[in-house]
C-alpha cells in the first residue's frame, strides 16, 4: 500500500473489508444462509475474518503513519558512509504479523560509496530492532541476489 491515503480512505477500506468478512460469513440478505458448521470451523472462520479485517487496519495505519516513511536514508548499514541516495521506486514488502500477512511500503535507498542498497525503514514488524535498517535485503546488489532496482 502507498502512502498518499487520506484517513476518510483509510477508514473506508478497513470498513469496506469488515463488510465483505460479515457478508461472506453472516449476509445480511435474510435469503442467504448463515456460514454454518462445528465449533472448530467457526474458529475457523473467526481466524479468516481476523486475519483480513486486522490486515487491512494494520495496512491502513502504515499508510497514515509519518513514522511508516522516513525523510533521509541515514548511513549505509554495510560502509557507514553518509553518501546515500532514494532509488526512485518504492517497494511494497509482505510482513508477517500475528494477525496474518500485511504489505506495507517499503523505501529503499543505495549508498554511493559501495553500490549496495538497503531499506531504512527497517524491520518495524517482525523479529530485529525497530531502529535498525533492513540490510537483509541488500542482497539485491549483489550477484545472484535479485533483481537490480534501478
């Protein structure tokens, strides 16, 4: 999801995606049956509902959130040179989080110095320090290591 989401935006998508979970599981046309079945396939589908609903929320915050963009790159997390630059595109990532799969935007930035590029916005989700840049997915410089950005 890019950044650029108003709020009004932001709360129609998670309610738009709250509706389809309830309709899928309790229409609201009395015609429609109800989603029915044993208690562990109702968790079943509490889990499907959580994970979709709660997706798009936690997406939806990463699209409001100043804190989900930074303005500078910072140092290179490989030379320490401060001679970094923004590749121009910005990337999307898929985190897991204890909800389920989200995507949030991803900046990726390449240091002039060594020519290798990393993410700044670091791991905020997931297992790593919050502060600390994303240089796992510097591999991308390297050979066989995916494909260049640029």
């Amino acid at each position: 999801m890019a950044g650029g989401m108003s709020r009004q935006e932001a709360r129609e998508r998670v309610l738009a995606t709250f509706k389809k979970m309830l309709d899928k599981h309790i229409p609201e046309d009395e015609k429609m049956p109800v989603k029915d079945g044993k208690f562990w396939e109702w968790e079943d589908m509490a889990d499907e509902f959580d994970r979709e609903v709660t997706g798009a929320f936690i997406e939806s915050l990463a699209a409001l959130s100043g804190e989900a963009k930074v303005d500078h790159p910072g140092t290179c997390p490989f030379c320490g040179c401060k001679r970094v630059r923004w590749l121009e595109k910005s990337k999307q990532q898929e985190r897991q989080s204890k909800h389920g799969v989200v995507v949030l935007p991803r900046q990726v930035a390449r240091c002039r110095s060594c020519g290798r590029s990393f993410s700044p916005s670091g791991g905020g989700m997931g297992s790593g320090r919050a502060d600390a840049s994303d240089a796992a997915g510097a591999g991308e410089s390297l050979p066989g290591g995916g494909a260049d950005p640029l």
